[in-house]
C-alpha cells in the first residue's frame, strides 16, 4: 500500500516539476511553429521545412542517450543545470538568421540541450519522490510533461498568427532563462555520484553504461503506443481540414490535458496500490476507443469526446510506463531507466510520423486513424507479453 505520510510535495517535487514544464512548453512551441518558419525566412522546401521539425528529435535522442550515461558520475543536479545553460543559449540562435543551414544545425543542438535537460529532471524527481508513492509522483510529475505537450503547440499556433517570428523567439529565451533560475534552488540529488573506478572505465563502451536493460521492455512497448500520439500530432489539422472540424481540432489538445488532469491522480496512486496492469490494460482500451472515435468524427462534439478519451488514455500510459522503467530499476540507475524510456518514447514520436506518412496516401486520413487504434491494440499485447503477466500485483486485481 502507499505510504501517504511520506511528503511527496516538496519544493524541490514542484520547482523540478515548473522547469519541466517550461522546456517540453518550448519545445513543443518550437515543433509548431518551425516549419512555417522555415518557408517563409529561408523559402524552404517542404522536406526541408520538415527536416527543420524533424532534426530537433534527432538531437533530444543523442542527448539522452549520452546523458544517461553521465548522471550518475557528474551529478543529476549538475546536468540538469549545466543542460539548461545550453538550453537557454542555443534557443537563441534563433535569432541568428543565416540560412537553412545553420537553422538546421541550430534545431539538432537545441534540441540535444532538452534532451539533456528533461532527461535530467526525470532522473532527479525519481530521486526526490519516496519508493512507496512513486507511481503517484511520477503520474503528478508527468501531468508537467502533459501541460507542455498540450499548450506549447496551443501556444505556438495562437502566437504565430499575432506575432513576429523573434517574438516568439525572444518568449522561449525568457522561459528557458526563468528554467535555468529556478534549477540553483534545487538541491543535490540524495544519490551519490558514482566514483568513475577502473571497473567502470573499462566498460566505458559497454552497452549497459547507455540502456538500461531492466527498462528496455517497457521501452518496447512506448515506442509502439506513442504512435497514435504521433500521428495526432502530426496529422490531426489535415484530417480536421478535411472533414471541417478546424474549429474544433483547435481545442483538442486543451481538452486532452484536462483529461489527463483528472484522471492523473487516481491512475498514480493505483499504480502504487493494486498494480500497473490495473492501470496499463484499461488505458490501452481507452487509447484504441479514442484513436477510432477520431477516425468517426464528422462532428466537432464527437472530435472532442475523442480528445477526453485519448486524454485519460495514452495521457496515463505514458506516465505509468515511465513509472514501471523506474520501479523496474536499482536507484542509482533511475537516469539510464529514465534516458531509456524518453529515447523510445522520442523515437516513436519522431520517426512515426514519417512512416505512418509514408502510407496516409493510400489509406486516407479516417483510415490512418483506425489502423493506428489496431497498432495500440498490439501495443497491449505486446504490454501482456512483456510486462503485464509478470506483475506482481495481478493476481490482486
């Protein structure tokens, strides 16, 4: 049973939570509103404009997986400082107007920095949360991820139709220098260093120092269950163009964060209490059952009921499955764990939406949508597989 008399929010839990929160805000605004940049500064091509959107992935992958590697010798605190000051100085070369080029060389740094920074924070709110409430903490600690997810590209599509491009440049600077104040507050993780021993140093190479083997089952799982996410993100103006939903697709990822918002709570501390599969399996129902209510959704209502579901859906998945990475690891490898979840979970949303844009032509966008609820069906059963009947808790549900 959970243990609510251990504190879970501290300063430390909602500081660590709010720098989270500004960078995935950042990057998500910058996801939205660099290709349109791309062609009207530099009068890119489409594959560059998408380059432009795609190589900021590129760049959160070798950061994280260079990260985890490190954080146990340098310092959690240490990195998620010292990727924050990266952060915020290579969001400003933004403002350096030099060509398609260097835009693309901009995207791939900036986005290692938040590669390196939210492997950071994830690795530092699994040291701060009690063992014993950490499927709930890292379910509260998530719903930042959700928020940044939701009202960046919000954000982004409402600010570019008002403002200047190095407007939006300048908010996502000030945002990241606000990020990088608010990290001196936090306190050196409660788990040492590890001292860089001649053991170690002869394993620099060794596959274990950049995955975490323990986590690379769930990884599975997330790479394939972030596709639908992908997909919306991606594609889902399209198919609201074509079935005259803009309106409505507008709002759609405001009312999946509220969704996540309410269902978050509950679905945290059931993970600690009776089981991830008590948690995973309706979620992974609820995803498939929102994936194909988009693909019905003639009307704004049904696009938005859709949203609500998808919400308490993958919304949870994501959080529950980083949760089980971490559970599934020793402390002091928590930043491995973490690294290795975001790089799966990065790797669906990054190079998704290429493949997935490879057949819409031959399927149609309604039909993209079904078959992606089939793919989060296989995801479940790739979950039972892999994890699910393995799960202590079961037998209890």
């Amino acid at each position: 049973m959970s243990n609510t008399n251990e504190k879970l929010w501290t300063k430390d839990f909602i500081m660590v939570s709010i720098t989270n929160f500004i960078v995935l805000l950042i990057f998500y605004l910058l996801m939205v509103t660099t290709s349109s940049f791309a062609v009207n500064e530099y009068h890119a091509t489409a594959s560059q404009a998408g380059l432009a959107t795609g190589i900021y992935i590129v760049g959160t992958l070798i950061g994280r997986l260079f990260t985890g590697r490190y954080i146990a010798t340098v310092g959690v605190k240490k990195i998620v400082v010292l990727g924050l000051i990266a952060f915020t100085c290579t969001t400003g070369l933004y403002f350096v107007h030099a060509g398609i080029t260097f835009l693309l060389i901009s995207r791939l740094i900036n986005g290692m920095a938040a590669g390196i920074t939210s492997t950071a924070t994830g690795t530092l709110v699994a040291q701060i949360v009690p063992m014993s409430r950490k499927g709930e903490g890292i379910g509260y600690f998530s719903m930042s991820t959700t928020l940044g997810t939701a009202i960046g590209p919000f954000l982004g599509i409402f600010l570019a139709r008002f403002v200047s491009y190095n407007m939006i440049f300048f908010i996502c600077v000030i945002l990241a220098a606000l990020a990088l104040i608010i990290s001196f507050t936090l306190k050196p993780s409660a788990v040492k260093p590890v001292a860089k021993g001649k053991e170690q140093t002869k394993q620099s190479f060794s596959f274990k120092n950049y995955i975490e083997p323990n986590a690379i089952a769930i990884a599975i799982v997330t790479f394939f269950m972030s596709f639908g996410y992908a997909a919306l993100l991606s594609f889902l103006t399209f198919f609201a163009e074509e079935r005259h939903l803009i309106t409505a697709a507008s709002f759609f990822f405001l009312v999946y964060a509220i969704a996540v918002l309410l269902t978050r709570p509950f679905s945290g501390r059931f993970m600690d209490t009776k089981g991830s599969n008590f948690v995973m399996i309706p979620c992974f129902i609820l995803f498939a059952i929102g994936l194909f209510l988009v693909s019905a959704a003639h009307t704004g209502g049904l696009l938005l009921v859709a949203a609500a579901i998808v919400g308490a859906g993958y919304g949870n998945l994501q959080s529950g499955a980083q949760a089980i990475a971490i559970k599934l690891t020793p402390p002091e490898r928590s930043g491995l764990a973490t690294s290795t979840f975001f790089i799966a979970l990065d790797a669906g949303l990054g190079f998704g939406p290429s493949i997935l844009g490879a057949i819409e032509p031959a399927i149609g966008y309604g039909n993209l949508f079904i078959t992606l609820g089939f793919i989060t069906i296989f995801s479940l059963a790739l979950y039972i597989v892999l994890h699910g009947r393995k799960d202590k808790k079961l037998i209890q549900i």
